[in-house]
C-alpha cells in the first residue's frame, strides 16, 4: 500500500501530465502544462488560437492596476468568458487527448474534455512528446534515488540539489 505522499505525488504527476491548464501568469504564454509555460509555436496549437490568446493575455496586462486588481467585475467577467472560450477552442484541438483548465470569474478552476478526436494532432503529439519528457526524467530520478541519491529542494523549490549516495 501506498503512503499519502506517495499517493499525492502520483495523483500531481497524473494531472500535470493530463491537463493543459490556461491562464496569463508573466511567461509569454497562457499555455501550462507538466508543471511549466509552453511556448505557443511549440505547442503546435493553431494560428489564429495563438494569436487570440497572445490578445488575452496583453488585454489580462493591460486591465489589471498597479495594484493587480480587477478594474470592475464587468472586467473581471469579460476576461473569464474570453479564457473560457479560448480553452474551448484549445479543448477543440486536443479532442479527448487532453483536459483543459482555465478559471472562472470567481478563480475556480473550469475543465473541459473534447468528445471527439483531436482537430489538430500535431498539438497533441507536442503535448505528449512532453509527456515523455517528463516521464523519462521522473524514471531518471528514481533510478538515482534508488541507488542511494538525496535532492534537496532551495530558494523556494526552484532548484535542486544532488547528492551522490554515501
């Protein structure tokens, strides 16, 4: 039997290898997926969905005070409804390969799944060729942890640390 962290971990490396998730966070994308921004040309997504969501996220910029608040709810709602309107077209293109998530007006996190196969199949081979990615440097790491090695996490998680086995 699994221990609770062991369990969590899986359950975080099985969404964020299953859910392209959309939203503007000050990485040139909206685009996240297997815990980090996706360039749009590397995501293979259509041009015009890339360009709709290079508007979005400058419009998300351009709305927002100094203060990283919402000018008014109407704002704040006109930018949820487009987001949710972009993960649809997103979700269009993935069809069932994919989940997609974006947030609502209220920060709640929206998901949709095609009920077709994927529009675009380029997209989704890109978002499983990172898949794998990110698969084989997980095996990586726990052929390494097996063997005896320590990651450290510093500054915030943002860097790790290896330590050869004693």
């Amino acid at each position: 039997m699994r221990n609770g962290s062991q369990q969590s971990s899986d359950e975080n490396s099985r969404y964020l290898r299953s859910v392209v998730r959309v939203f503007p966070d000050y990485a040139g994308t909206v685009l996240w997926f297997v815990g980090g921004p996706v360039d749009y040309a590397e995501a293979e997504i259509g041009d015009e969905l890339a360009a709709a969501m290079r508007r979005w996220e400058t419009a998300y910029y351009d709305a927002l005070g100094p203060d990283l608040e919402w000018p008014s709810p109407a704002a704040r709602l006109a930018h949820a409804e487009a987001g949710l309107d972009l993960a649809r077209r997103l979700s269009d293109e993935l069809g069932d390969a994919f989940e997609v998530e974006v947030f609502d007006e209220h920060d709640r996190p929206c998901r949709l799944r095609g009920r077709h196969a994927p529009m675009n199949p380029r997209a989704v081979a890109a978002f499983r060729a990172r898949v794998a990615e990110d698969e084989a440097l997980t095996a990586q790491v726990d052929e390494m942890r097996a063997d005896g090695a320590r990651f450290e996490a510093h500054g915030g998680g943002a860097r790790f640390e290896a330590h050869e086995p004693e």
